[in-house]
C-alpha cells in the first residue's frame, strides 16, 4: 500500500466518468498518484450511480466487495449519485465506508481525505444539502479522456419534469458551466491531439437556460468550433425533444466539424403514456422534427430511447410504440424496462406491469430495431466512411464512424492495422445488426 495513492471505479454514465477524472486530477495536483489495483491504494473511491434499481444495486455491491477486502489502514470512500439520493441507505447498509461525498460536491473530495486522516476512526458525511450542483470547480478540467475522443460536461443537472427520472432528486436543476470555462478546456483537449469532443449535460438543448442565453448551445457551438480548428469530430449528447432549434440545426449542417448525429431520447410514442411522463407528447410535431433534421442533414445518424412497460401501458400503447419505430426507422435505439423510483412523480402510480410482460415487449422492441439497424447498416455497403481508430492488433482495425457515439453504438470493423488516435477512410464491404466491416481506403 503506498501512501497518498488512490484507486477509483467509476460507474454509471459518461457524465459520470468525467466527474471521476476531475476527482482524480484534483487529488493528483496535491500530491496523490493513482495505482491500477485497490490492495495498492491508501484510498478507495467509488463514484457510485443511483439512476435505477440495477445500477444502484451495482454500486452497493463494488463498494461491499472493496468494504470485504479493505486492508487496516486503507479509506473507503462512497461518491456520487446513489450517497447523494440513498445517503441513509448507503451508511446502514455497508460496513467499512469511511467517508461519503455526494455528486453535487464533489470538489470537495481532498477536504474529506483531509479530515478522515485526522480522524480515521468515525465516518465523515460531506452531503450538505445545496440546491444544485455546485459553480466551483478549483480550476480542474471537466473532460474525460478515452482514446481519442474526450467527453467535455458543459451543463448539470435538469430542470425538465419527467415523472420517471431522479436525476433531478440527485443533481438538482440545471446550472451551466461559463463558456469561458468550456472553451478552455476543449483547446487544452486540442492541444492534447484529441480527435472528437463530445459535448455532454443531462439536456444540452437547454445549455445558458439559467444563464440567460437564449438558444445558447448554437451560440456556445458558434464560439467554439473557430477555438478548435484542429478537432475534427464535435458531437453533442443528448438532446431533448422539441428543442433543437433551426439554428442549432442550421449550424450543424453547415459547419464540417459538427458530427450529424443526434440522440433525442423520446421515451415513447403514445401521447397517453409521454402525458403520463410529462414528456412532450404531441407526436405531430416530433414527426415534423425529425423530417426537419433529416431534411436539414440527409446523412444525419439519429438514436433515441424508449421504456417500455410504464404504468398502465397498455398492449395498444405499446403497439404504437412499435408502429412509430417501423415508421421513422432510427439508425439506433436504446431500451429499458419501467424501473419504479421511490421519490420521482411517478411514484403514485406504483409497477403494476409485470416483470414478465415488461421483458416480453423489451424483446420485441429490440428485435425490430435488430431488423431496422441492419437495414440502416446495409446502405453503407461499397461506401466510404471516415472512422476514428480505437484500437488496433491481429492484423484488425476497431473504430467508430460519425453515425455511432462511443459506448452505445456500433463499431467498424477494419482488416487492416491503423493507428488508434487517427481518422482514416475505410471503404465498406459488410453490414451486420450493429457493426460495419471493411478496408482502408486510399483514394
């Protein structure tokens, strides 16, 4: 075990990993060093998710595995989503945690280590209860670096009333990081040879909302994109329906940096089940959306996610769902069951479809969207792709193209060895559900 060393898991989402890298940053700068095993740290971090039972479940089970092994000496730190929703819970139910940081303060992790070493033998509760996340972030980068792609947070947390979803319970309203602070970090990721940044908020539509900016992520695109000349992929994650504006859309059409490709979680299709959500439900317009985008840019990737199984979805809501989906053919589509959450809106209508049904429609989703995804892929066959390498060896190539964002969506498969951290053109020659193949193209 070396003194002033941590080790780090981080779960959930990518808005997460970059929490768990500006962590680790900050504890770099005073002096600790990170180690790749948990028996070799004097300090365990576990920035933990607490979006659904699963995940929840995830992040109680790593820390109660890292509580088990914990050496006389070592921390035991709880961060993130779950302490900040599930404090009580997360205190009574796992011996061995030493120290408990929430999401919303989470640059106050060095003054918890500071405090626990003093006084080693009781647990510490950094969870004051702010109205949202907190503006000060130490002069420490909100990036997180995989490859060559970086994800740079430009927003937290959400004002939108969605029935179902506790990120609102975890990380409170909307509050927008300064431009100023956003354009520096993506010119320190330009000057680190990054090839993709992928701005990501829980809702980028509603980027400078609480700023007073007014279509604010078009305007923050526009100051960003003449920063970063040499960062030829800008992605945005995720949009909510109904607010992307003709002049984000405009934008992006015109501007060859910006990816075309948009991921507009809808949730569903039935005006009676997004009603109960309190999502937007005239599907009218989301139609007229979608041909606007697509009118806009011809080639643009879209994905979207759906829950199936929300309170009182009956099989005709359902089937709609279905009928919307062979009916707009998205390029990718994300799926999950209704998972009951205690403090949400929602929570007066209780789970009453059974686990079974749930999954049964889960299937059937899936399995048209298998067919739709393989359709999509299938145009691509004879056509070049520009394709970001992610890894190479065994004679292969594995990358992404513009119309798949890392984690969640497909992959290129290469037959030959590129360098990973560059983009190269690939002629494509097979399609499968998710993945392309092909070889490199010279012209």
């Amino acid at each position: 075990m070396k003194e002033n060393s941590f080790f780090l898991v981080s779960l959930g989402c990518a808005k997460n990993s970059v929490d768990s890298d500006s962590m680790a940053s900050l504890l770099i700068q005073n002096g600790y060093q990170t180690v790749n095993k948990p028996s070799q740290a004097s300090v365990m971090i576990v920035n933990t998710c607490g979006f659904i039972a699963s995940a929840r479940q995830e992040s109680m089970d790593v820390l109660a595995d890292l509580a088990k092994k914990k050496k006389p000496g070592q921390l035991l730190v709880a961060a993130g989503c779950l302490t900040e929703r599930s404090r009580q819970l997360m205190s009574e139910s796992i011996e061995g945690v030493d120290g408990f940081i929430g999401t919303r303060r989470w640059m106050d992790i060095l003054d918890l280590l500071n405090q626990l070493k003093q006084n080693p033998t009781a647990p510490r509760y950094n969870l004051p209860e702010p109205a949202a996340i907190s503006t000060n972030e130490k002069g420490i980068s909100r990036t997180s670096v995989q490859g060559g792609s970086a994800y740079l947070k430009i927003a937290d947390g959400c004002r939108r009333p969605c029935a179902f979803c506790s990120i609102p319970l975890i990380k409170g309203t909307t509050v927008s990081r300064a431009p100023e602070l956003i354009l520096h970090d993506a010119e320190t990721l330009q000057v680190a040879g990054i090839k993709e940044v992928i701005l990501i908020a829980q809702d980028t539509t509603d980027y400078g909302s609480d700023l007073g900016m007014k279509d604010g992520l078009a305007t923050l695109l526009e100051n960003l994109l003449p920063r970063i000349p040499n960062i030829p992929w800008v992605r945005v994650l995720y949009a909510y329906p109904g607010f992307i504006t003709d002049h984000l859309l405009e934008f992006m059409a015109k501007n060859q940096q910006m990816v075309h490709y948009l991921d507009i979680p809808l949730q569903h299709a039935s005006p009676e089940v997004l009603k109960s959500m309190k999502r937007p439900s005239n599907m009218d317009m989301v139609r007229e959306s979608l041909t606007k985008i697509r009118s806009t840019m011809a080639d643009v990737s879209l994905r979207t996610t759906f829950i199936v199984g929300y309170p009182g979805e009956t099989e005709a809501q359902f089937q709609m769902l279905l009928d919307f989906m062979e009916e707009i053919k998205f390029d990718h589509v994300g799926a999950f069951t209704f998972s009951f959450e205690p403090g949400t809106p929602s929570e007066p209508l209780g789970d009453p479809i059974p686990e079974e049904v749930k999954q049964e429609r889960l299937e059937r989703l899936m399995k048209l969207q298998e067919r739709i995804s393989l359709e999509k892929n299938q145009h691509w066959i004879g056509r070049t792709l520009d394709v970001l390498i992610e890894g190479k060896g065994d004679g292969i190539s594995v990358g992404r193209s513009f119309r798949d964002a890392p984690e969640i969506d497909g992959l290129v498969l290469v037959e030959e060895e590129a360098e990973p951290g560059t983009i190269v053109q690939v002629k494509i020659t097979g399609a499968m559900t998710h993945d392309l193949t092909g070889y490199l193209f010279t012209p």
